[in-house]
C-alpha cells in the first residue's frame, strides 16, 4: 500500500489540530448598514436611470478610499442602488465627477481589461458563504467584465455569465445600469419562511485619472472587493414573495447554446528543399454543429454538457523563444476549461500541477484532438465546494479523462480538501493520481496570514519516488509581502493529466518584498510625498533554488534557481512605476541541451549575474510605455535583454498595443564563440463600433520558429449569450531565400461560427 512520506503526515495532522484556532469570520465594527432591496417591475434596459422605483430603493453613499488615502471618503460622491423585478437583479450606478472631460474610457469590447478606465465593479455572492463570488464590472462606454471571485488574492476572469449592461457619460460625471438574470447567479430558494434573507455584496469604485480606488466595504489596503469576510449585506429578499409571487424564480432546467460553424482552409503548403512553398492538399469548406448546455440538479449546483466541442473564438497562444531547458507552460484559453476552473487547482501553476487542462483536447505541438464531449458539475453541497469533470477524445488515440473535486468549509474561509485524477486512454494503461491538500487564511490584527500544504501520489504506470508534498507560509500585506514555499517532487511524480516542469527535485522559493508609503516614514517621507511617490519598493531576497534529491552535498545538489533583490523601487500616485533589479542565477544541467539556433550549453555548472532596469508607465496615459532593459551573464558569456512594450488607448473605439522582445548573447562555448539574437514582436489592434461589436487584430512572428501569424477575429452580441464569430489564422515562414511569401501562406482558416442562446 503506498503511503506518504512521515513529514508530510506530519504536516497535515499540525494542520488538521489547527482547524479550531480562530479565524475572521466575527462581525466587524466598520461593517456598513445592510440596505434593502426593493422589488419592482417595469424597469428598462438604457442606462438612463429614471424610473420611479431607483429613488424609493435604499442606496449606498458611504464609500471609502483603499487608495491613495486610506480610510478617507471617496473625492466623488457615488451612490448605488440595487432593484429586483421578475427579469433578474437591477443595479443602478450614478458615478459623479466634478471634471466629467476628465473621466477615462477608452474601452469598448466585451471582457477587455478594465483597469485602463474608470469602472464599477459589483461583487454578488448569494451564498453568503466568504468563499464564492462573482464580479461584475462596468465603465462609463457600457463595457462589460466579469470574473469569479477565486480568493481574496486572486480571479478568475475566464467566467462568462449571462447579463448585460448601459452607460452613459452626464454633465455630473456617469450613470450605469446593469441587469443581472437571476439564472445567472446561484442562490438558496428563500421563501416567506426562510430563516435569512441576505446576500453578501460589495462595490467598488475606480478613478481612473486619480489612480483612487473606493469600496462601500472591506476598504483596507489589507483587505479589498474580494475579501468576502468584510463584506456587506443586501437584505429583503422574502419581499420578493409579495411583488414576484412565489418569490425569486427557480433556476431554469437548461440553458442551451447550439452552435453551428462552417470552415474553409486554403491548400496548405509545405516548404520544399528549395525554399519554395509547394502543395500538399486542400482540405475544402466543411460545416458541422455542436452544443453546449447549462443544466441546474440544485439551486447551487451547475452541470455543464458539452458535445462535439469548437473553440475557434479562443485566443490564439502567444509566441516566445524559449531560453531555458525547461517546457513552457501555456495558459488554457478554451471556454469549457476555463469557466470554473478555480474549483480544478491542485499545486503550484506551472511547475508542479495535479491536473493541466490542455492535456485534454490539444497535442503536445497544439494541434487540436476532437473533444466529442464533456461534462463538468460545480457548485456547493451544503458545506463542501465541489467539481467533477469528464470528457472524451477521438483522434487516433481516443481517451476518456476524469477529474474529481471536493473542498470542505473550515474557519472563516479556509477549506480542506481532496483531488483524484484518471485517464484511460483506448491503446496503453489507465493512470491515476490523487491528493489532498488545506489552505488556512488568518487574520490577525488586521493583517493576513496563510497556512497552506499539499500532498499527492502518482498511482500511474511510473518509476521512482512518486509523491509530491508542498507546504507554504504566505504574509500577502500592503506594508509587506512575505513568503516561504517548500516543494518536494518525487522523480516517479508524472501524472497524466498534470504539468510537471521538474522532477525529483526540491524547491525552496520565498520572497520578502517591503513596501512602505512616505506618511509611515515621518519627515523622511515628507520629499517623496512631495514628489507624488505613492510607495516605495524593496525586496530584500527573493529567491527559488531547485536542489536534486539524493545527493547529500548541497553544493552538487542545486540544480537551478536564481537569487533577486530589489534595492530601489517606486510607485508613483500616477500609477508610474520604476524599479531596479540584481539577480544572480544558476543552472546546471546533466546533459546538453540546444539554447537557440545552434548555440548548444554543455552539461555543467554555470552561475551569473545580473542588473535590470523596469519603467511601467500609467495606463491611465493615452499612449503609455513599459520598459525592461537587462545586461549581464547568461551561462558562459553575456548577453543584454530589451523588452519593450506600447499601448495606445484612444477613447472610445480604438486599442493598440505593440509589444518586442529581443536578446542579444555571445556564448564562449568548447570550440568557439557563439552569437545570436531572439527575438519576438507582436501587435494586436482592437477596434470596436459598441459593446457588442468588435474587432481584434493579433499579429506576430519570433525568429527561432521563423513563424509569422496572424489571428483576427470579429464579435457581434446580438444578444447576452448569443455571439456571432468570424475568424481568419494565417501562418507564414519567414525564413524562405526569396522572402516571405505574403500571397501564399503555408495554412489559413477561415471560421463562422454562430452561437444562439435559449432558456429552457
């Protein structure tokens, strides 16, 4: 019988003993008088909020800066109103600004970066439970994002929900009004006789051109619109059984969305020994359908179905040149894979993971395998999250893959939990994989401190040491982050359906990064605070040193890691930054490897330094500019790093960014002197006529593939959950001797692909 290693064991029972200690989950003093809502009907959807139930509805008027002065009242008086009627919840927002020219809003496309703007965002958890929320945000064009509240760390913005939204610009700043179906969201039925009746929510406000961020809760610097145990409450829900007869509707049965697309390739080519481009066969126009569906077996539970799956809307990955021995890790762009995911994370992202998404469905160069069909169910069962998720794929191997979930509420929103991994593919051996893990969130005196472990065993057809254990002390603060992280990976750990970067190896990563803002320094601080410098950046060390197991002698043992401190840094109330970094690295590969076009890195140890010199500029400019310039060692010679980066925003139809990345390096290897320069260079242009047209541009090309693309794509809403899609990918080689042939590439695709939505 396998079983975990002894410190490990000892891990979890320190943990599971702690469970009783206290956590923040007690009422506290700067908790806001919960408003009631006010149930109505006739309310329209434009954004001009003049219908009689937004005056009779309470409204929130107390807001507070997070930043730049916490604790004081926000500089623009905002009020929020909220309105149930039979179509869903109603949210009004009036954004008051006594410079209205100076108010930014230079977005328009659906699920765009927000940040650049000012915005309101909601946050709605039915549930009530300080650990489940969604995010709902808008800015004065009528753009929408949303997200799903992960932790008070982190999102999801990969969540879709069905709503929408209008918004207008006034002589007194902006007004906004959203419409969010109930469908859309998972909540307890409540009657005439149930106990309570309130959601947990918050707002937050954000202005842009002041860099202020105000919230009606939860305002601390340490806490914020994600902290759910400082949240508000939205109360009178059971008034709804008088206005809406039996009280809030019942989730619908189904929600289905059909699809129908239709494809054309042109003949893709190859390029011959000649460099020329030559024929190899023309795949035609082809047209097929599918369906995805949203089924509800309980009020808080979703089973999502999915059936022959398309994802020609996602977007495309990016390209980079890979200077390290290591694999790279891609996030997963596929919507049946990223809504809910949070539910699905298992270990550290990008080194050592229990389940990776893109094992599913996509080959090991990104070539697309048919998913026939999925099902995923999420959601809550009393006081446990819980996710399942299974799928089938064709192609010449076909496998079915399964995924099971379950976290267990302890304290205020800590969780225990649990992961099992299968694949069974038709032609090899079944693996499984399973663990369990614990995440502990304290607050003590008002500041954050996390408890975190994690064990795993690989019960697949492996070799070696097959478990994996991480355990971890997270202090994520305004004046300072600090962090401790031990990873240990066995060399049989390789699951299936996971990302491993290393294995049989330890890592040991910490951090601690120290921000202090002129007004805690005293007269030191009075000149920067004339300056408008906002905080001040340190980080003493930070560091990740990978060491293999088995080998006694520590200075054998370090595999790979690097060493960063951060001596001078700045922030400016603009939202400038400016910061200097030193870094030392190390590497020592066992066997050789090819670094880039020829330049191969013998088997060895190599240690090297380095100094960096980071600008990011305000995204609240028109045209903004980051910057990072490097120079140093880079393992046997030298080399100098630039990565540039231009965004232009121009209100409110146009967004362009260019982005280049260039190394320049000269090796000393055993015969010779090795020189090359990588580099890689994108665009991407987003246009758009309203909230629910745009266009998106995506170009770009690095020479190590010698591959240059393009992706464009069109979006028309013609109503929440109904899109219309039509995508062009092209791919060109770069490197032919008669240049690049811009008339023939070697594959382009052209995809329509309409999605309808219905509520069953």
């Amino acid at each position: 019988m396998l079983s975990l290693p002894r410190w490990t064991c000892f891990a979890l029972v320190v943990a599971t003993a702690s469970l009783g200690a206290q956590s923040a989950d007690a009422p506290h003093p700067d908790a806001p008088r919960p408003p009631r809502i006010l149930f109505e009907r006739g309310l329209t959807l434009d954004g001009v909020l003049n219908e009689s139930a937004w005056s009779q509805t309470d409204s929130l008027t107390s807001f507070t800066q997070r930043d730049p002065r916490q604790g004081e009242a926000v500089s623009e008086r905002t009020v929020v109103r909220f309105v149930g009627s039979p179509e869903g919840l109603w949210v009004g927002i009036w954004a008051y600004d006594r410079d209205p020219s100076g108010i930014r809003r230079t977005q328009l496309r659906r699920d765009a970066d927000l940040g650049a703007d000012d915005n309101v965002s909601v946050m709605l958890s039915p549930t009530a439970d300080k650990r489940t929320a969604f995010l709902f945000t808008i800015n004065p064009n009528g753009a929408l994002n949303d997200a799903e509240v992960l932790s008070f760390e982190g999102e999801s913005r990969e969540w879709d929900g069905i709503w929408d939204g209008r918004a207008r610009v006034t002589a007194d700043g902006w007004q906004a009004e959203m419409m969010i179906p109930w469908q859309t969201l998972r909540y307890r039925h409540i009657d005439a006789d149930a106990a309570a009746d309130a959601w947990d929510i918050n707002v937050r406000r954000y202005i842009r051109r002041k860099n202020e961020s105000a919230l009606w809760s939860a305002w601390k610097r340490t806490e914020g619109i994600r902290f759910l145990e400082r949240a508000g409450a939205l109360t009178g829900f059971k008034e709804a059984v008088k206005v809406l007869e039996d009280g809030l509707p019942r989730r619908a049965f189904a929600e289905v969305r059909p699809y129908v697309f239709s494809s054309g390739a042109l003949t893709e080519r190859r390029v011959g020994d000649d460099g020329a481009l030559q024929a190899t066969r023309d795949p035609g126009f082809r047209g097929t359908a599918g369906l995805d569906a949203k089924l509800a077996p309980t009020s808080t539970l979703t089973l999502d179905l999915t059936a022959n799956a398309d994802f020609a809307q996602a977007e495309v990955d990016r390209q980079v040149v890979n200077l390290t021995r290591f694999s790279l890790f891609f996030p997963e762009q596929r919507t049946f894979f990223t809504e809910g995911a949070g539910i699905f994370q298992f270990g550290r992202q990008g080194q050592s993971q229990l389940f990776y998404s893109r094992r599913i469905g996509l080959g090991g160069n990104g070539v697309p395998i048919p998913l026939q069909g999925g099902a995923r169910l999420t959601g809550r069962l009393g006081q446990q999250q819980v996710g399942f998720l299974t799928t089938h794929t064709g192609g010449d191997n076909p496998s079915t893959a399964a995924v099971a979930r379950i976290k267990r509420d302890v304290l205020g929103r800590g969780y225990v939990g649990a992961m099992a991994t299968l694949n069974t593919p038709r032609t090899g051996a079944a693996s499984g994989t399973g663990g369990v893990d614990f995440t502990l969130p304290y607050v003590i005196r008002d500041q954050n401190l996390v408890l975190l472990g994690t064990a795993a065993v690989d019960g697949g057809n492996t070799t070696g040491d097959p478990y994996y254990a991480r355990a971890m002390v997270d202090f994520p603060n305004d004046i300072a982050d600090i962090a401790l992280r031990v990873d240990r990976v066995g060399q049989g750990f390789n699951p299936d359906l996971g990302f491993v970067q290393q294995r049989g190896i330890t890592r040991t990563s910490w951090q601690a990064e120290f921000t202090p803002r002129p007004s805690a320094l005293g007269a030191l601080g009075r000149p920067l605070a004339a300056m408008h410098v906002r905080q001040l950046k340190f980080n003493l060390l930070e560091g990740d040193l990978v060491r293999t197991m088995g080998n006694t002698s520590s200075l054998s043992g370090l595999s790979n890691g690097r060493l960063t401190t951060t001596p001078f840094g700045l922030e400016f109330d603009s939202g400038d930054e400016f910061t200097v970094d030193l870094t030392r690295s190390y590497d020592a590969p066992e066997d050789a490897f090819d670094l880039f076009d020829g330049a191969v890195i013998e088997a060895g140890r190599y240690a090297w330094n380095r100094a960096a010199l980071d600008f990011q500029s305000s995204s609240a400019r028109t045209v903004s500019v980051d910057a990072q310039i490097s120079r140093g060692g880079f393992y046997s010679g030298r080399s100098s790093e630039l990565e540039l980066s231009v965004r232009g925003r121009f209100a409110p139809h146009v967004n362009v960014s260019v982005d280049y990345t260039r190394t320049a390096a000269s090796l000393t290897l055993v015969e010779s002197t090795v020189r090359f320069v990588a580099q890689t260079a994108r665009l991407r242009l987003d246009v758009a006529t309203s909230p629910r047209l745009s266009t998106t541009l995506f170009a770009q090309w690095d020479n190590e593939s010698n591959r240059g693309a393009l992706n464009a794509r069109v979006r028309w809403t013609s109503s929440p959950g109904s899109d219309l899609y039509l995508v062009w990918t092209s791919q060109w080689p770069t490197d032919l001797p008669n240049g690049v042939p811009w008339r023939t590439p070697t594959r382009g695709t052209f995809v329509a692909k309409y999605v309808k939505y219905f509520r069953v």
